[in-house]
C-alpha cells in the first residue's frame, strides 16, 4: 500500500499518519481500529499481522499492531484509557490476531471484547493474585507479586 | 453440543486440551503458561547489556536468534552501523544456529515417531555444530555473542578451514537422512498425509517460518527483509507445496543444506575490518522494531528507550506462539496416535509436550496424559494398523 | 531435608539407574544438555543412566526450570509418584536458586522450596559431562553438593 493510500485513509478514519525509519503509523481512536485494521490486512501482501504490543503509558494504555508488508512495517497505533481499557476485539475477522490479544488482556488488563480468551488466562496462573495490578502495568511491584503467590 | 457430566482430572497445567469425538480430535484448545517467568517485566529493571543474558536464556534452542534480535533492534535507535566484518560473523553462528535447531528437530521428530536410531545418530552429528560454536562463541548453548555493535569477539585463526570441511561433512550426512526418512516405513507413514494444512488457512493465521513455507508460500525475513549481511549472502527460500509434516521434512533438510552452503559462503567472503563498533551505554530515546528469521521463523522485538539505562519496555513475539493456532488446526481431524508427530511439526519448544489433556465427548471422559505415554501409543497404533 | 544414598551394593546389583526428567518451567538449555547426554558422544548409557517415560519406575528425578506456580504442583506430583528410595537432582542455574530469574514475578527461587533436593548441579546450562558426573557421584554414595555460594546470593 502506498503511503499516499495510507494517509486518506488516516484521514477517513480521523486519524494520523507517522513515517519512521521502518514503518508507517496511522494512529486512530480505538473505535476505529477495526475498520483500520481490516484495511491494512486486506491489501495484497499484508495478511501477515507479527503481533500485537500493549504500553503502559501512564494514563492511557498504548496498543500498536504491527502488520508486515514484505517492505515495511504499518503499524496501527491507539491509546484506551486504563480507567476503562476496553476495545473489540479483531480476532473475529483476523483469528491470528487471538494470542496476541489474549496476552495484553493478563499481561495489562485490557479487555478485548469477543475474544475467545476475555475472562480467562492464558499465560498466567491461575492464582495470579486479584488484587494485583497485572503484572505490566507501572504499578505492579513485581516483589509483592511474588509474595502474594507464595513464590518466597 | 451437549455432553454428560465430565469428571475432572487432576488440576495441572496443560499445554493442549484436546477434545474427541470418537477417534478424532474435533477441537484443541491451548493454554499456555507453564514457562512464563515474567521477562519483559524483569527487562525494564535491567540494563541494556544485561537483558542480552536475559533474552538469549527465553530459549535455550534458539538463543541466538534471540540475541540478534534484541543487539539490533537496540541498533536501529543509535546511528551507529554495525561492520561488515560483524555482519558476516553473525550470520556465521546464526546459520550454525540454524543447523543445530533442525538437526535437534529431526532427532526428536525419529524419537517421536519410535525411530530412535535415528535421534541417537542426528544428535550425535549435532554435536559437529556444537563444537563449531564453542570455538567460535566459547559455549554450546547460551552464546551471549551478539553484543551493541557487532560480536564479542573475532573468530579464532584457523577456524575458516574447519567450518568449510564440517558443513561438507553435514551435507553428506543430510543426504544420508534424507534417504532415510524418504524410505523407512516408520517415518514415512507417519509423515505424509499427516497434519495438512492449506495455503487458505496460512494466510488467515499468519504462521512463521517452515510452517508457512510448507503450504508453498515463499516468505522468509532473511529475504524479505535482510540484516545482518543476509544482503551479501541471499538464502534461497525452500518451501514445499503439500502442508504435511513430511513436507516440513523436506524444509527443514533443505535449509540445512542452504545453511551449510551460506556459511561456506561467508567465510568465503569474510571481509576484513573490525568486528565490532562502541556504542555508548546510553540509548538515544525512540521506538524500534527489529524481526529476524530464527530457526522457527520470524521473531519480533519491539523496543522502547526513555533514554535510560534500562529499557522502558520491550516486547517480543517468538515464532511459536506465531504458530500455536495453525498447529491446533492440523491436529483437528487426526486421532491421538498422530499427536507427538503433529505437535513436533511445528517445532514447539519441546517440554509443551508434558502434559496434555483429553476431554472424550462421546465417553464423557476427561483424563491427562503425559508426553511419553502417547509417543508409545503411537508407536503401537502404528504398529498395529501395519499387521 | 531428606539425605538417602544408594548403597553401593544396590547400584551394584541394579547396574542401572533409571531417571525421570521433568522440566518444570524450563527455557529448555538443560533439557537438551541433559538428552545430549544420553547421545552417543556422551553416551551415558553405557555407565546404566537411562531414561524412563513414568516417574513410577524412577531411581532418581532430574529437574530443571524456574518452577513457575503452574507447574509447583506438577512437580510436587511427579516427586510423590517416584517409588522410594528416591533422589532428586537439581540441574542448573534455575533450579538451583531462579537462575537469571530470580527477581521474576512468575519465577520460583530454587525447587528446593518444593521437593527436597540431594544434588545440585551448577550451569547455565551444565555440560553434558557435568549431568552425568553429577549423577554417578549421587549414585556412589559421595555426600550431597551444596552449591553455598549461590545460595548465599540468592538469600
């Protein structure tokens, strides 16, 4: 996809556009990462989604999904706030994307809604302590953790 | 659909939930778990130097990978560039890497399958490679050789001639192999046919590595988008075109092959020059990706410098969990028997195979069972249905 | 903790030692120094060291791994299924007091705080030769090795 192709759709979506070294970023709203996701993967080359990485960004938690099109990467970029870190889930029509999301929701407590993993953990255990924050986010201590799950 | 009352087993992790209806499995439900230690957490608390010893020990198999991963995508926010001498180096031990990670691969897959001859032989050719990265790195696991900058040290005198006479050696042998798996009745009626999956379905999961080669899609990031001196010495891409695990044999085996062959290659051309450049301890503020094509297939590192002397986050993806969803989907259809052999397909980090849980729909039965237990099945059923 | 030996004369008459390998949290860098041990380089079995599939036929455990809480009781588990006498061997780093994990919040400090332990076997990962010289020095009945520094570290 073309930059020029990727900016309008920055635009339509009331987005952003970024280049960096090796990639381009279109940062949009969570309610438009469906829609901006199922654009980027639908051009040719692009069905490959590496991952998806979640930020802790203070207030808000970031979420990058890196797609890689053979000759860059194009990264959709939003931020939820973690007082409500709630978005839909895009595993339904991008099942690659399930794991990845299913790991943010332990690791920093965003919730995808549909994803098959929501209320259920798939990389910590099952004692991971209620009270805790999860494990990424700035204010877990990861010493407390330990304590609370017995791990001496 | 409904099903009786399930009686629960014992509450242990398991890697795979395997649901059957009759013989076959109908569905695969993975949870995974059993080894998070919380590294990218414990990253942020380390210096930049110091999360190499802890990336490179995510995996024990594919250290390296690992190691380059992280050293570049560390780079990649600093305007240094790494020498070429450096470059060609890491490709070295990046394709020995590979080689020792396929050979260990097709040992297990002959253990798995009950052909244990062959594991005992494979691992002890694996042990030529080995030594190769012992000479080079000083350890035959752990290497810690990639450093910001280039690698740790040169490679010793006298090394140039041994690589070129070992990868000679390793290709006769991979010849050896390869008639071996292409012939023996143990190997090849458990491999072909078995675990098929489609090109459709590797395009809606997005696997990495041999995996996605093997329904015929040529993609490999040393091609598509090369590091290191992968420019220099251009690995032809192998696929194969029936998605089965004998296909990811002949992968596999041919990228032996082309490892050998780009290792001759590099020492070939082995440039001149220093084989690393300082970098100071402080990384420039920014964020970098870096994906490398390790032995499973593409493994992502993203990172995040506040400027600081420790990471502001790291994340990273290894190529299994890439791969988790197309392996539940080649066992589905399959029966117990062909478990190990599917599961090892895929080239899992192998203690995933301890313990696997088994819900029997139509006996309204639940029970684990541990690796080992259904290896012998396999081998039984197979033996069997050859009577 | 449990300090049992094999008496020279058992192993004399079993001639074989019979391990169960369980990786309870492991990156795998052991696991695979361990089966190369029982490759023909190495070959530790032609010193008895065999591999068994069920802890039910065990002499002896070999551990690795930062033992993670999924998999305590795993191990714990597998530890009580292995027939008495029994012995435990920890190998490598993790095992021994966490390894480069020891500050992990999912990551256990040494599986001594799980199962009793008879022999530690230090490295990250140990080589080939140091598994099996570990193991026949357990099996001729030598006193169990503490790794002290490690542990002084770790505590």
């Amino acid at each position: 996809m073309s930059n020029e192709e990727l900016a309008n759709l920055a635009t339509r979506l009331g987005g952003s556009l970024a280049t960096r070294q090796k990639s381009v970023e279109i940062t949009v709203s969570p309610d438009k990462v469906l829609q901006a996701c199922m654009t980027v993967s639908s051009i040719p080359g692009l069905y490959h989604l590496t991952t998806i990485t979640g930020l802790d960004l203070g207030e808000e938690i970031g979420l990058l999904y890196h797609f890689w099109q053979g000759r860059g990467f194009v990264v959709v970029r939003t931020a939820v706030p973690k007082a409500n870190p709630k978005l839909q889930s895009i595993s339904g029509p991008l099942p690659s994307a399930t794991l990845y999301e299913a790991e943010i929701q332990d690791l920093l407590g965003v919730s995808f809604e549909g994803n098959p993993y929501l209320g259920k953990k798939l990389l910590l255990p099952d004692n991971y302590p209620a009270e805790a924050p999860p494990p990424l986010r700035k204010e877990a201590d990861p010493d407390k953790i330990r304590k609370m799950m017995e791990l001496e | 659909m409904p099903f009786g009352p399930v009686h629960p087993s014992l509450k242990e992790p398991e890697y795979f939930k395997l649901i059957l209806e009759g013989e076959r499995i109908v569905q695969v439900i993975p949870r995974i778990g059993y080894v998070h230690r919380g590294i990218e957490r414990a990253a942020q608390e380390r210096t930049w130097v110091k999360n190499i010893y802890l990336f490179e020990r995510i995996c024990g198999i594919c250290s390296f990978a690992h190691s380059l991963g992280y050293t570049h995508a560390v780079e990649a926010l600093t305007p240094f560039e790494v020498p070429k001498r450096a470059r060609y180096i890491r490709v070295i031990v990046a394709e020995l890497e590979r080689i020792h990670s396929h050979l260990l691969w097709l040992g297990l897959l002959g253990h798995w399958a009950g052909f244990d001859t062959l594991f005992m032989w494979i691992w002890k050719d694996r042990e030529h490679i080995l030594d190769l990265e012992e000479a080079i790195t000083g350890n035959r696991v752990h290497k810690s050789y990639s450093t910001f900058g280039g690698v740790r040290m040169d490679l010793p005198d006298g090394i140039a001639a041994k690589l070129k006479s070992e990868m000679k050696y390793i290709e006769k042998r991979v010849d050896y192999y390869e008639s071996l798996v292409s012939t023996e009745e143990t190997m090849t009626v458990r491999t072909r046919g078995v675990g098929r999956i489609s090109q459709e379905t590797a395009r809606r999961l997005s696997p990495v590595g041999p995996l996605l080669r093997c329904t015929g899609i040529a993609r490999d990031i040393r091609a598509e988008d090369p590091y290191a001196a992968y420019d220099e010495v251009v690995p032809r891409v192998q696929t194969s075109n029936d998605g089965d695990i004998a296909s990811l044999l002949t992968i596999r085996l041919n990228e032996i092959r082309e490892s050998c062959w780009m290792v001759s290659e590099a020492v070939e051309r082995l440039p001149t020059g220093p084989y690393k450049v300082n970098i100071p301890r402080a990384v420039p503020r920014g964020e970098s990706m870096f994906h490398v094509e390790a032995p499973r297939g593409e493994l992502f590192y993203f990172v995040k410098s506040g400027g600081g002397s420790a990471p502001e986050r790291v994340k990273i993806r290894t190529s299994t969990i890439a791969n988790l969803l197309v392996a539940t989907e080649m066992l589905k259809g399959h029966t117990l028997a062909d478990v190990p052999v599917v599961l090892t397909g895929m080239d899992p980090c192998f203690g995933c195979m301890d313990r696997i849980s088994i819900l029997d729909v139509d006996k309204s039965r639940e029970w684990t069972v541990g690796g080992e237990e259904l290896r012998k099945y396999g081998i039984e059923y197979y033996k069997r249905s050859s009577e | 903790m449990a300090n049992f030996r094999f008496g020279l004369t058992q192993w004399a008459r079993k001639r074989s030692i019979w391990v169960f390998h369980v990786n309870a949290a492991s990156c795998n860098g052991c696991d695979i120094e361990i089966l190369a041990a029982l490759t023909p380089r190495y070959d530790a079995e032609r010193l008895g060291v065999e591999l068994v599939p069920s802890p039910r036929h065990a002499d002896v455990l070999l551990v690795t791994g930062t033992i993670n809480p999924l998999m305590r009781d795993r191990l714990k588990t597998v530890y009580e299924q292995v027939p008495e006498p029994r012995h435990v061997v920890a190998i490598g780093a993790c095992a021994l007091g966490g390894g480069v994990y020891k500050d992990c919040y999912n990551a256990g400090r040494g599986i001594d705080a799980v199962i009793p332990v008879d022999l530690y076997i230090p490295g990250c990962p140990p080589r080939p030769e140091a598994v099996i010289y570990g193991i026949l020095k357990l099996v001729t009945g030598s006193p169990p090795d503490t790794i002290e520094g490690e542990k002084a570290i770790v505590k």
